[in-house]
C-alpha cells in the first residue's frame, strides 16, 4: 500500500509557497489611499475635465480666431497655428497655403454666428468638446465675402476658443485641389 506524499516527503525545491490573498483590511486600506490621492489631485472638486467659457463671448471669441486665421494678407504663420486646433501639425500646410499668390486675395473672415452644440454633434463632426458650429463668410481684400456662407466649427481647448482642425483640413483640400495638388494636405 502506498501512502500520499507528506509534506516532509517533498523536496524542498518543488515545495511552493502560496501567495497569501490580501485580506479585506488591506484593500480597504488601499481604496482609502486611492480615494485620498484622487482628492488630492482634484481642485477644490471639480472634475480635472471641466471646462469653463464664458457663454456671452463665445461669438467674439471664436470671430477672433476665424479672422486671424483667414486674414490671408498677413503672412504670419505662427499665428495662425496658435488659433487653429493642433495647429503645428499643419504648420507646413499653412505655409504652402501662404506662399500662393491667391492667398493674398483674402483678408479674414466675418462670424454671423457661433452656437455651442451638444457633446454628440462634436463627436460626429470629430471636434472635441464643447464645440461650437460657426457659420461665416471669408472675406476679400474689399471686405466683401469671395467665399460666403461657410459651415465650421471651433473647440474650447486651454481656455480659448480655436479654429477646429477639420474646418482648416477641408479649405487646405480646397487649396490643394486649385494648385494642382492630390491627396491631403500635411498634418490633416
């Protein structure tokens, strides 16, 4: 008759020692200094996503923006990175659009209107949130629109209001298209 191994029987190197589970003091000790650390980081409460713009401005704010953008006469293209939404990934893109001669012909933009819509809508237009849709005119050297009743849309991002990336990509395609050029433009 064999008997069963006793523990006595087993080498010592095959013998494993079984991780002990943690016990529920040790867990709610580890929630505890979660919860704790999660406070710490928050400020005064908030969410670290809230965002806080100013309603009544929101039309200026983005009129700004879309005319320092569109301003096509003032060939600074650092400032028109800063308006536009990761605008240094189209930093390259910006200055092909400037170096052309028809860029001169468009001196900025009028804003009829700026509403922010829902988390929903921002999403499906792949603009981050809050968003807002822009309705506006890009206008000539004249001040009269030679591009008129555009439909785009800006984001909130750093506390100001910015030109949204797929608003610029679809004029750049447009410029791409007029110069000859296939494909999409860089950074888009």
């Amino acid at each position: 008759m064999t008997r069963a191994p006793q523990r006595s029987d087993t080498p010592r190197a095959y013998r494993q020692r079984v991780p002990r589970r943690p016990g529920r003091t040790t867990v709610g000790a580890l929630l505890g200094a979660m919860a704790i650390a999660i406070a710490a980081c928050s400020s005064g409460g908030n969410s670290a996503t809230t965002v806080t713009y100013n309603p009544a401005t929101v039309q200026t704010d983005v009129s700004t923006s879309y005319n320092t953008l569109f301003n096509l006469a003032n060939k600074d293209v650092n400032a028109k990175v800063a308006v536009i939404q990761d605008g240094a990934t189209l930093k390259t893109a910006m200055s092909q659009a400037l170096a052309a001669p028809i860029s001169s012909s468009s001196a900025g933009a009028t804003v009829h209107s700026a509403s922010v819509v829902s988390d929903s809508t921002c999403t499906s237009k792949h603009v981050p949130t809050p968003c807002a849709a822009v309705n506006y005119d890009i206008n000539g050297t004249n001040g009269a629109a030679i591009l008129p009743n555009n439909t785009g849309y800006a984001t909130f991002q750093n506390g100001k209001w910015l030109v949204a990336k797929v608003t610029i990509c679809v004029l750049l395609g447009l410029f791409n298209q007029t110069e000859g050029k296939s494909g999409t433009p860089q950074g888009c």
